[in-house]
C-alpha cells in the first residue's frame, strides 16, 4: 500500500479567459469548480498563489503539489497566472475575440490587479475563505487586492520575497530599468528569432540558462519554453516596465489595516528586495510578522526550492488552521 506522500497528486488544468485575456489556472485537489454559493461541498478554505513575473502558472506545478500535500490534501490549492502571460494551446488566442473590453490595460500592473479580482468573483464562492499566497510583484497585487476589495474573506497572505517598494532603487531596478523602460522592443527580434527552434532545443537553451543550478525543477524548463513567444514577451516585459514606474511607496495603509492578517519573508541577499528594505519595515511594524530568510533561498525560490518553502509555509500556518 502506498503512503499519502507517493499518491499521484490530483492536478487539474485550464486555459480560460479572464477580463478577456488568455490566462492559464492549475487546480490541486479534487475540486474543479468552487463557484456555487451555498454548495455543501465547498471546501471552507482556498489557497491561492499570486505569481511573480514571469507570471506563469507551471513555475509553481512542484510548489502548489508540495503545499497540497503538506496540507494534508484538505483544501485547494491554485495558482492563476497573470493576464497574458501564458502561451494559449493551439486555437486561443491571447485575447478573447469579442466587442465587449472588460477592462482597459489588462495586461499593466493595475489591469493584473483587477484580473485577479475578476477571476475570484466569477470563480469562487463568497462563501469561502482565502490564504493568499503572494511572490514578489504578487505581493504588491495582493496588498492591492486587500485594500481594493476588503469584503474578502483573507484569513492569511503570506508575501514571499515582496516587492512593494523602491523597485527602480533597487540593485537589480537599477540594473534593469533602462532596458525594460527604454530598450525592452530590441529583445522581441531575438525572441522572434528563437521562437522557430524545434521544441527540445529550446529546452537545451533553458537547461544551458539554469546550468549554475545544483537541482533545477523539470516543471521550470517546461515553463521556460514558453518565454520564447513574443507575445508572452511582450506581456511580460510591459508588465515590468510599469512595475518599475509604479511601485514606489510601499502601501504602509494597507499594511496597517491587515497587519495581524500578513507574514513578510524577505532574502538576505535579494537584489529586488534588499535586506535594509526588511529592517525598515521591521521598524516600522514590530509588531508584524516579519521574517528574514535563513536558508539562502532565492528570490526565484520556483526554481529549485519549492518543497522546502511548501513545507515552511504550512508550519507557519499550522495555528491558523487548527482554529478553523
């Protein structure tokens, strides 16, 4: 008989549209379709992860997978990519093709904020609690999330790597803002280029890209390929661009009004998130739950930590869950 931990993992898979663009949406556990107000079989609690950017889905296959079964298999787990940043299988397009715009810019940083609020209204009950599970720019859209929409039943959000501040100061802003302000449209010929490689030499290239990694997850060099479309590029790069115009000032407001409701988890050496950016938020909220990596992870933690940080989150969230 086989243990819990070597059951196949039930995973399901979805390209939909969402405020009109293609977005991809993996779904751990047995539940499909958590809509139903006042359905006796709705789970009492949603984990959903807010991804980085890139903002594709399958970078986090192994971490949902891992933090479903720490948690027992007792409650969902999903993750939604961003509006556009997913390659839509063959017969979708990346925007939807109807005369109805549900929302100007869906693709810059505040039209991700109302993308995710769309698909929680129109895919998940009032009736069920969330833990928000946020990485890096997904902090910023949680935190926005929280203050746009306070009638959401946010027991947790766990911000990984948050970068809610000072984005263009920051060592790798400062590295990366030119190009992605001023230069990101000399990357799409490139891309473009790439794009008519056969499938698996792509896959050589990322697996060349990642070489300096002792353990690479297999699900990240199967994301990867889907970097070399150009409209994915694109998504992506405008995405960042705004990213580093718009966040600025951290949102100490919001952080205020739902401080018993966060956990902080900053790096030690994370370029997006310096560590003097962990101590003055410390000092700015020590009553917070605020904590600064003691591992060595990654910012990119996807890549090769994503076990290790399933396993951190569930006994942070051990005593939320026994109340329930």
């Amino acid at each position: 008989m086989r243990s819990a931990s070597e059951e196949p993992v039930p995973l399901h898979e979805e390209f939909i549209y969402c405020c009109g663009a293609a977005t991809h949406v993996l779904k751990c556990g047995p539940w499909k379709d958590l809509s139903k107000d006042g359905s006796k079989n709705l789970p009492r609690l949603l984990f959903m992860i807010i991804p980085g950017n890139p903002g594709l889905a399958g970078y986090y296959r192994t971490f949902i997978k891992a933090l479903y079964c720490g948690l027992n298999q007792r409650y969902p787990v999903w993750v939604v990519s961003h509006a556009g940043h997913c390659k839509p299988p063959s017969g979708m397009e990346m925007i939807e093709d109807t005369d109805i715009k549900e929302l100007e810019d869906v693709f810059g940083l505040n039209g991700q904020v109302e993308h995710k609020l769309n698909f929680l209204k129109k895919n998940v009950s009032k009736d069920i609690k969330l833990v928000l599970i946020a990485h890096s720019i997904g902090c910023y859209i949680t935190l926005e999330m929280m203050k746009r929409a306070s009638e959401l039943q946010v027991l947790r959000s766990v911000l990984l790597f948050p970068t809610i501040e000072r984005m263009a100061q920051s060592p790798q802003g400062k590295l990366m803002t030119p190009l992605l302000c001023k230069l990101r449209y000399v990357l799409y010929m490139p891309v473009y280029l790439l794009s008519f490689l056969p499938e698996g030499v792509k896959a050589s290239l990322v697996r060349f890209a990642l070489r300096g990694m002792k353990t690479c997850d297999e699900s990240s060099v199967t994301t990867s390929v889907n970097l070399f479309s150009v409209d994915c590029i694109a998504n992506i790069l405008y995405m960042a661009s705004q990213e580093m115009m718009k966040v600025v000032e951290r949102d100490s407001t919001t952080i205020k009004q739902n401080l018993k409701k966060l956990i902080f988890y900053y790096g030690t050496g994370d370029r997006w998130c310096p560590q003097h950016y962990y101590d003055e938020i410390k000092m700015d909220f020590p009553d917070g739950d605020i904590r600064l990596c003691e591992k060595g992870l990654r910012h990119a933690f996807v890549l090769d930590a994503s076990k290790e940080m399933a396993a951190m989150i569930t006994d942070w969230l051990q005593d939320d869950l026994t109340k329930l």
